[in-house]
C-alpha cells in the first residue's frame, strides 16, 4: 500500500498569480500531470480584492485590473492539463515531497509530487510585529484586511482612518476609503521616502488631497472600545522626537508596513530561507536549496508588479516541469554576493551551465537615489556596470548579465549600488 | 433567588463556580464582561507556580501548593492545554544566590521539588541561558497553562450543571435585607443568600459596597511581548529572575500555544481596564529577557499586551467571610499566583460557605468532563477519520494555528456562546498566530454571523462597542 493517495508531477502550493503562471507553464513544458492546491474558494489569490487597474501593463501589454488579470490566466490554465482542488489547505510538505492537504470537500489528502512549487505569497505584518503602542481598541486593521472587507465583502471598516505606512496597498485603500465617502486624515510613513510606487502618490494620494507625513510614525492609539484618537510624532531614524505630536480624531487605523513571504510550510520542508529577503535562497531556475521544490512570487520576494510575479513563475513552473521529466543540472555554482546599497537578491545563486543566454538578477535597493551605477564584480574585476537615473527600494531592480561574462566569472560576484 | 452568587468570572469565579456546581445549589454568576476570563485571567504569565515563593506558613503557599495539584486533575479531566514546565530563578551574582538559597528553604518548607543548580548545571538543562549566570533554583513542579481556557473549562462545565451564567452585568450596588442580598447591576436586580465576591481587580470596590474598606486597590500594570512560533522552542522552562519588591522580575517562558512570551513589567496604572501598551517603556523589557537568555530574536515579536495585576496593600491574600458582612465571602486581591491557586481557592471558599451555615449536599449526577477537538495537535490519520466524520473539520480558517471551521462551529454550540472575534480567538486560538487574525479574522466574522444568524456589522472584536465595521459599502448599500 501506499503511503499517498494521489500522485502528480507537479505539485503547484497556491492558486493566486504565481501559482497560475507556475502550472500553466510546467504544462506548457512537457508535464502532463499538474496540480495546483488552493486554499481560498476560488484561484486568483490577493488579486481578486485588488479592484483597482494597474495590472497587466508589462505582461499583457494593457491595464487590467486585478480580477481581470487573474481571470486570463485562470482562463489560460483551463486549457491546459493542470488539475485545481479549490478550498483545500495544504499543512505539510514532507522531505520526500508529499504534500499533506486538508479540504472539506476530499477530506485528508496525502499527494506524492516529483516537483512542487511553492506559490504562497506573502502576508502583512501587523500592529504586534511593529510594537505599535496604546490602548487594544478595535478599528487597527491591516490595509489588505480592510481591502477585503470592502471589495469582496462589502462592509466599510471605518469612517475616519489614519493609515501607517505608505505601501502600495495601503496608498490604494486611502484612495478606496475615500471614494466609498470615509475621510482619509493622514497617511503617515516611517521612511523619509515612500516605499510605495510613485504612480500610486501620484493617484491615490496627490489627487484626493490626502497629506502624506514622511518621517513620521503612530505614537499612541487611544480607546477603550474602538479607535478615538491616533497620535503621530516625527521621527529621527526611527525615534520619535519628543514635542512633534499630532493628534488625529479618528475611528480608524489602516496599517501598510510591509509584507512577509509566507514560509512556514517551507521551512518545516528544510527549504534554506534566505535572511533578508525572508524567502527561500533560490537558483536561476527558481529551485530552492532542496531538489526538486521550486518557488516563485511572493513567497520568494515582495514584487512591486504582478507582471514580474508571472514572469519569474512562468520560469519556476518549466523547471519543475523538466525536472519531474528527468531533467538534472550539474555544473559549478556561482554565489551572488550583495554588497552596500544592495538589500538582497534573487536568484542568490547561479549554476552557468543552466544559462543559455543571459540570467536575469532581481534586487531592491536600500534608499532613494539619483545618477547610480550599479557595478558587478568577481575576484575583483569588473564584470558588467549599469547606469540607472532613479532608484527607489519601492521599486524593484533587475539587471541582465550574458552568459559569456557569466562563465568568466569566479564562484562568487558581487554587486554593489553607488551614486554616480 | 440564588443560594450562592458569584460576582465575577475570571479564573476564580470560574474555579468557585465549577466546585459549586457539584452541589445541590443554585448558584448564579454576575460578569461585567460579554465573556468570562476577560480581565487579568487573559494577560498573565499563563504558569502555575512550584509554590517556592510564598512564604511558609501562610494561605498563599498552601493554595499554591495544593492549586498547582488540583490544576493538573482538572485540566486532564476538562481538557485544557497545560504542559509540565520546569522552572529557573537565575542568580547573576553570589548576592543573588543568597535569594536562591532562600527562596530554596521556602520550597523545602513549602512541600516543592527543589534544587540549587551551579550555572554549569543550569546551562546543560537549558543551553540558552545566559554565560553570566551563576546559578539557580531549579524545579520540575511547575507548568504552564493556557489560563483563559482553564476558566472557560471550567464555566462551561459549571454551566453544564446549571450554574447560570449572567454577562454584562456589572454590580453597581448591593443591599442586605434580612437574609437576602439584593445585587443591582447595570441589567437588572439579583437575590441571593450568599455572595462570593470574585472580581478579580474590582474585588475591592465589590467588598466596600457591603461597608469592608480595608482592602485599598494597587493597579500595577504589567506587559509583555508575545514571539512566533519559530523562537517557541528556544526555550522548554520557565526562566525567572531573583525577585525583587515590583514582583517576580522578567520572565522568559514558552507558551502551551508554542509561542514564547517575555515579561511582565511593572507600573501602576488608574484602573485595571487600562491594558495599554507603552511605547517608552515596553522596549526595556527586552535587555532584561536578553540577559536571562541572550539569544532570543525579537525580530519575530508578533503581539504585545498588559494585564492589570490585582494588588491590594496586603502581601496575602484576603480570603474571608466578611466580619461586616456574615455570608458574603470575599476572595480577594487574588495577584500572583493566583492563577496557580485558584482552585484550592475554590476550596476554601466551599469551606468557608459551610462554616457560614450553607447546607451543602453533592449531587448524585454532575458532569465532570469535557472533550474539545483540536486539529492542530492530532497526527495524519487522526485528522484523516476526523474530516471524515465532519468535513467542516477539513476546512482550514486559521492558518497560522490550523484551526478549523468545525472547531469553530463546536466553540459556538458550547454552552457559553461567545459572541466576539477574540472570544472565538480565546477557545480556538484563531488569530493568535504570526498573521494576528490578518487573514482569518474576516472569515471567522463570517462565521460567527452564519452561526449566530447576526449581521456582521453587530459582531464585536471583543468588548461591547468593539464595532468592527461602520456599515455598508455603497456597492452593498443600493443591493
């Protein structure tokens, strides 16, 4: 007997834009057996509460919003071999890659995979993560909570809101509040600079007059029941400078301060997580440091595009295809080493002989720059320089090295990000 | 007409309740809050105490000592998470080792499995401790709990039996006449032959309406820092320092959930409903936790929270038949470790209600059991028939803590309904993982509504008036 029900190729964890992309790939690739397991009622993930447009302009060359960008590829992978198990949670990822699954329409499910996929996206972090300090009071939500509550559920969480943190998701629902009639007082940011994209200030801040306090942060919550008053103080780093108050009359805290992959299953798998990105450490393929799981999106690093989460996914799923097909990479290993002015990369290694052209490099910078160059080095020597006029950590980088250069590198590069 | 009232439902009310629920009474409780175990039973330190600390001889060593032995039986009989838990009190310097030493002599005297550790000795049990600790008391007697749902475990059994629950009803006044207390609460008026004062923090309050002054309260607010999961197993004891006058000192402690929690602090704050954390002096908790165990992440801190300490001037507890005010029976200032002493305190109460001239005769028939499911703990196959049986239990609400939609279904159908998103979040852990309800709050909201066939915009996050909705969108308003 054997100790699984079901056995796949591919095995795809996660439904939303990069799971898509993933299984519509590996079936484009060659694998005839697909899965994908997702654990909400429907595929699309966190796009089918982002309502508003933006989506699609790299991929589909046209601005889709986010139900519609997760409606083509829930089309596109209909046509393809792929298997989708809805409402169905996965728990478990053992080291010989069955994944262990709970639904309550096919009961306890032990699935033998040759390749998994891990597309779990990412979650907010919250008011404990950050020690946002005050009274427990109801109405301190996180802006993708509220997101829902108002585009998929059809309830306002307040009338009045401050909202912390000037992420994209929370630049968006300052726009969202306002135009369902709520009074958006403040967005308030940490940073001396936004981390959301500028287009964003530009359209959901800038147009409906809301003022946006840099260098600032949520000193106190007040209310016995439900949110009172919010205090905010400016701050020098990332300490409040006494005497710098204000206060806000409001009912409402919508709190954007940044998104973490979401590894649990990963990590309790044996996948290596890489510190400062906080998902899996991953090659040029998307494969993790365990043989045979990939991953892609969110899970690996926050995108600021879901167009880059398709591109990277579209990668992860035709490796994993070739790899439940027999397919096997040897070769050297190149280490990609950050250096200041580079928050982290991805991939963070490189096998050269699984280069056929060129490898892209993804990587965020750590501030905001003009005239900047960045520089890739080994052993020292230069390797390849690119010029940027703007750099912002909200917006993500990437850089493409020919593999020409590639194979004369050492076993390490290392980029670096300096003002021109 | 009640034969006893209970004025509070926190872990001792809820321990008083469940003893009395044995008996041929009728027996009524008065609870302020929406839900039981709403005051300081939910922010603690969640540990039974070895009992090494009180000083012997008194009240508070003896229901110590017998509660930690009472909570074991109950929590097996009630199914309530608690984990034998050994515990250190760590001595930085030879100064310190003289309170160990005597802190060890109050154990020997107390009844405690104790030992005196050289820092070596320490550090090969928990390597995690600090290289600058000289030594420690050491002792395997003490566990952890998971106290909300030892006093919900206990209610609900005591509901079970017919004890009747009243919530929102805060005493506002009570009158003796003849024989009979008259209680008025916001609600409505309650008679009963004899009272039980259990509210916790309010105890004193409680205790001045039937003319009892002695008691002055001492609000002494402490916080604590709750981490993920992944520092849940840095540590496996209980990790205190030398006392000093403010109370046990920082702890550092796993969580019967698989957390770690680091703390308390301790300031005095204007009354025991002000749970607010400070920003100033809440982040002083983490060099004192780093000097017990320097190698904790607060980078994985996923919530913080107080609880208000209910001290009175008095070392002691004041457990007693009124001298002002015959069968009313305060049990009160009940602080640290309270939570330890609880049931032995229900004990006494009974006790003290018989000396008072209650006629107390047990029950043929009681029930003294209960059974909760809880996916999150249960191996492949069990899961497997468990799904079978329910498919509700299939299907995944929470996330972090794998908590079930029929988990949450069972909660509701017990017998005190909660009503709330954190009163869910206090029977089925929903929410209490690294998302914080981020994910799974929407749903269990949805949840609640479905069962409770309310409309989400009247489901509280957990007091009354904790609105967390305002209303419809426009969308949803024109539909």
């Amino acid at each position: 007997m054997s100790n699984y029900d079901k056995h796949y190729e591919v095995v795809v964890v996660g439904g939303g834009p990069a799971g898509l992309a993933a299984a519509y790939s590996a079936c484009q690739n060659g694998a005839k057996k697909v899965l994908i397991i997702e654990r909400d009622r429907e595929v699309g993930g966190i796009l089918n509460q982002c309502v508003h447009n933006g989506f699609g302009l790299h991929y589909f060359k046209e601005e889709l919003t986010g139900p519609e960008y997760a409606g083509r590829f829930a089309d596109m992978v209909k046509g393809t071999c792929a298997d989708i198990l809805v409402d169905t949670m996965v728990l478990e990822i053992t080291p010989d890659k069955i994944v262990k699954c709970a639904s309550q329409q096919h009961g306890y499910l032990a699935i033998k995979a040759d390749a998994v996929v891990l597309c779990m996206g990412c979650r907010e972090r919250t008011r404990g993560a950050i020690e946002i300090p005050g009274d427990r009071s109801a109405g301190v939500l996180t802006a993708g909570t509220a997101q829902r509550y108002v585009n998929m559920e059809g309830y306002m969480p307040g009338k009045k809101v401050v909202i912390l943190g000037s992420g994209d998701i929370g630049l968006i629902m300052a726009r969202r509040m306002t135009l369902e009639g709520a009074k958006v007082l403040a967005v308030v940011e940490l940073s001396p600079y936004s981390n959301g994209l500028n287009r964003n200030i530009v359209q959901c801040l800038n147009d409906y007059d809301i003022p946006l306090y840099l260098s600032h942060t949520i000193t106190n919550i007040v209310g016995k029941t439900r949110v009172e008053k919010v205090v905010i103080s400016e701050v020098d780093g990332f300490t409040p400078i006494p005497g710098t108050e204000i206060e806000f009359e409001c009912d409402t805290v919508l709190l954007s301060v940044g998104l973490i992959p979401e590894n649990e299953i990963s990590i309790r798998a044996g996948v290596t997580i890489d510190p400062r990105t906080r998902g899996a450490v991953v090659y040029e393929n998307m494969q993790t440091s365990m043989e045979g799981v990939f991953a892609s999106g969110n899970v690996v690093h926050v995108h600021d595009l879901v167009d880059f989460v398709t591109g990277e996914s579209i990668r992860a799923g035709a490796a994993a295809a070739e790899f439940a097909l027999g397919k096997r990479i040897g070769g050297r290993v190149i280490d990609v080493v950050t250096k200041p002015g580079v928050n982290y990369t991805v991939p963070q290694k490189i096998r050269p002989d699984n280069i056929e052209k060129s490898v892209d490099i993804f990587f965020r910078t750590n501030k905001v720059r003009g005239n900047s160059i960045i520089r890739v080095t080994s052993d020292g020597a230069k390797v390849a320089e690119f010029k940027r006029e703007h750099m912002a950590p909200g917006e993500m980088e990437k850089i493409t090295i020919p593999k020409v250069l590639l194979d004369r590198c050492g076993d390490s590069i290392e980029i670096v990000v300096e003002d021109a | 007409m009640y034969d006893v009232l209970i004025i509070g439902c926190g872990i001792v009310g809820s321990a008083v309740a469940y003893e009395l629920s044995k008996y041929q009474l009728s027996v009524g409780i008065l609870e302020k809050y929406n839900d039981v175990a709403n005051g300081a039973t939910k922010a603690n330190s969640a540990i039974l105490h070895a009992g090494y600390d009180p000083h012997p001889g008194t009240d508070m060593a003896r229901l110590n000592t017998l509660g930690i032995k009472l909570a074991k039986e109950i929590c097996e009989k009630l199914d309530v998470e608690r984990r034998e838990c050994p515990s250190f009190v760590l001595a930085f310097s030879e100064e310190e080792m003289k309170t160990v030493q005597t802190l060890y002599e109050r154990g020997i005297a107390n009844g405690v499995n104790v030992r005196i550790l050289n820092g070596d000795e320490v550090r090969e049990i928990e390597p995690e401790i600090s290289k600058e600790v000289v030594g420690a008391l050491y002792s395997e007697d003490s566990a952890i709990v998971d106290p909300w749902g030892y006093a919900i475990a206990m209610a609900e059994v005591a509901v079970t039996n017919g004890v009747v629950l009243h919530r929102e009803n805060k005493v506002r006044a009570i009158k003796k006449v003849g024989d009979i207390f008259r209680v008025s609460t916001n609600r409505d008026v309650y008679e009963a032959r004899y009272i039980i004062n259990a509210a916790g923090a309010n105890a004193p309050q409680i205790n001045a309406m039937v003319g009892d002054t002695t008691l002055q309260p001492r609000n002494l607010s402490g916080q604590y820092y709750v981490l993920d999961k992944a520092e849940g197993k840095r540590v496996n004891s209980v990790i205190f320092c030398c006392p000093n006058k403010d109370g046990k000192g920082v702890l550092v402690s796993p969580t019967v959930h698989g957390n770690m929690i680091v703390g308390p602090d301790a300031f005095e704050v204007f009354d025991s409903e002000t749970v607010a954390t400070d920003a100033v002096t809440l982040p002083a908790l983490k060099p004192k936790a780093h000097r017990s165990v320097p190698g904790i992440n607060f980078r994985e801190i996923i919530h913080e929270y107080a609880g208000v300490r209910p001290n009175t001037q008095f070392d002691e507890f004041y457990i007693k038949e009124l001298e002002t005010c015959p069968h009313f029976i305060a049990l009160a200032g009940i602080k640290s470790p309270g939570l330890s002493a609880a049931p032995a305190i229900a004990l006494d109460a009974i006790k003290l209600l018989k000396k008072a001239g209650l006629n107390m005769t047990k029950k043929v028939n009681y029930v003294d059991s209960r059974r909760v499911v809880r996916f999150r703990k249960m191996n492949d196959e069990q899961r497997r028939a468990l799904i079978a049986r329910n498919p509700l239990y299939g299907r995944i609400i929470c996330r972090c803590e794998s908590v079930t939609e029929g988990e949450i279904v069972d909660a509701i159908n017990r017998p005190i309904v909660p009503f709330s998103v954190d009163a869910i979040k206090r029977r089925c852990n929903t929410g209490m993982g690294r998302c914080q309800g981020g994910f799974c709050g929407p749903r269990v909201h949805e949840i609640l509504a479905r069962e409770l066939g309310m409309s989400p915009i009247d489901i509280m996050m957990d007091e009354n008036k904790t609105f967390i909705l305002t209303g419809r969108t426009k969308e949803d308003k024109k539909k």
